[in-house]
C-alpha cells in the first residue's frame, strides 16, 4: 500500500461522504457532484492506495479493513479543514456537525448537564456518544474527547486534564430496605441479595470486594450491561455497587458501607493534540470542566 506521497484531498472526502452516508447516490447528493465523479474518485482514491476500500454490495458500500482506517485519516482531516474553514470565515461563532465523545458507561450520567449547556450554546452540533470498553484512538479520529478512568494517559500526542475523583459504594434502594432492611456493614451481609456485573475481574475498583465477600447463593441477578445493573439495583432487586454521583442524581439510596479510597478512582478528560485547538473541541472542553468534580 502506497500513501506515503497522496495527495487526493478531495478523492478521500469524496470517499468519507460515500463511508458515512452509505451510497454514491447520496454522497453525490451531498457533495453536489455526478454519481460518475462519486465512482472515479472512489476509483482514483483505491488505485493510490493500492487495495480496495469499499466492498460493493446490492444496498450499497461497505468498508474494508483498510478502509476503516482511511475513514479514520478523512474524519479528522475534516474536523481540522472545518475548523481552519470557520476561522478563516472570521472567527466563525456556529459551531455545526458533529463532536464525538467516548466514555465508559458507568460515567455518563456525570457528562449529561454539560451536554445539554454545550447544545444550548450550540444548537447545529450534534454529540455523538460512544459508551464503550474499548478505548477510541484519538491519534485516529475515532472521536474528539475522551472521558477515562485510573492512570493518567501517558500518550505523548494526547493533551489530559483532570476532571476529578470518582467514588463507589455497595447501595440500597429505599424500596430494597423496606423489604429486607440495611446491613449494619460487612459482617452483616448474611441473607442479603446483591445485584453484579457478570465479568468481576477486571473494570471497577470494587470488584475484588465482590470477589471476595457475595457467593454464588447471594446474586438475585447479574448483567453485562451497566444500565441494566443500575434499574435492578433501583428497582430492590438487591443492593450493588454505583457511582456515588449516580445515587446522588437519582435519590432514595442509602450507602451500605463506608467510603473506601480504594473504590476512588481518577477521572481524565483527553483529547488529540491536533483537534485540541479546535473551536467545536474547545466549546465542549470549556462545558464539561464548567460541572466537572472536585479533585
């Protein structure tokens, strides 16, 4: 493969256009282009690179492996040329498209107040929130900021601020204790129901805790999903472990045991040195570190 000396600026945001919207039809649409021009961009585009990067298919085109990455290379290069294109225009104030933020799942309630201040603030931008396990590649442009937890990112190319601690605790809904009453603290736990993760392990710092203090025959239920674990937990269905931040926004919880540092963990707000001066990126930083927690 060779794109060590491309220069097919508009074959690659011709073939960004056809990755997101799906079909030349539509990308020519939006580009106010020819089909034809669609197809011997998309043509150009694989013979500089050497492979393919579409998989034509009936309901139109799907990326290969390689074309995945080239996806990644166009998003950010179109995130730098809209930014230049805005300032370029005199200090452009609307801020449009889209801005994409990765998080794992347990902190999304932290991030919403601060969503909904940045889209007041700019009604035509769009957020785009993946809640995942799996890190996003900031280097790639597989999203704009990054919400991480524990170790403070060492990546030389990412620009990492704090954005606070964030405590857990083993929690009881109102209506949990009304059926089953408040353990007195760990060594009251005997009859008590407990609602965990599937996977203990690896994750939360509170995991060895589970590990080593609920058996088998004290899980009423388990899940893979975060959100799941949350409403069974709010629903009685046993006590489990939260964000203290989620059980303080939801209200009718009572902590089980006392505040632990161990289940504390640093929270960090990440972003690409490339996208970092960006005015969409620095609206959204400015709302987040306006709510972000005390350190």
């Amino acid at each position: 493969m060779s794109i060590g000396n491309m220069d097919k600026w508009a074959e690659l945001r011709t073939a960004y256009q056809v990755a997101k919207l799906g079909t030349v039809s539509a990308a020519a649409e939006a580009l106010g282009y020819h089909r034809a021009t669609v197809n011997r961009h998309i043509d150009v585009l694989e013979a500089e690179i050497g492979t393919r990067i579409f998989i034509r298919h009936a309901r139109g085109y799907a990326l290969t492996e390689v074309g995945e990455d080239v996806l990644r290379v166009a998003q950010k290069t179109e995130s730098l040329i809209d930014d230049l294109a805005g300032r370029v225009q005199g200090g452009k104030t609307q801020i449009d498209g889209e801005i994409k933020l990765t998080i794992l799942a347990p902190f999304a309630g932290l991030l919403m107040s601060s969503i909904a201040d940045f889209r007041v603030q700019n009604p035509q931008c769009t957020v785009v929130i993946d809640a995942s396990e799996d890190l996003a590649r900031l280097e790639y442009g597989e999203a704009h900021i990054a919400l991480r937890a524990g170790a403070k990112p060492d990546h030389p190319d990412y620009v990492v601020s704090s954005f606070g601690q964030i405590g857990f605790n083993l929690y009881a809904h109102d209506s949990y204790v009304q059926r089953h009453g408040l353990p007195t603290g760990v060594d009251d736990l005997s009859g008590h129901k407990f609602v965990v993760p599937q996977t203990i392990g690896r994750g939360l710092p509170v995991n060895p805790w589970i590990n080593d203090h609920v058996q088998a025959d004290m899980i009423a239920m388990s899940s893979r999903d975060i959100w799941v674990i949350i409403e069974a937990i709010a629903a009685g269905v046993g006590m489990g472990f939260i964000g203290d931040h989620e059980a303080a926004s939801r209200g009718k919880f009572s902590a089980v045991l006392p505040p632990n540092k161990e289940w504390t963990v640093p929270t960090w707000l990440v972003t690409h040195v490339d996208l970092h001066r960006t005015q969409k990126v620095q609206a959204m930083l400015a709302c987040l570190k306006s709510t972000s927690l005390k350190a």
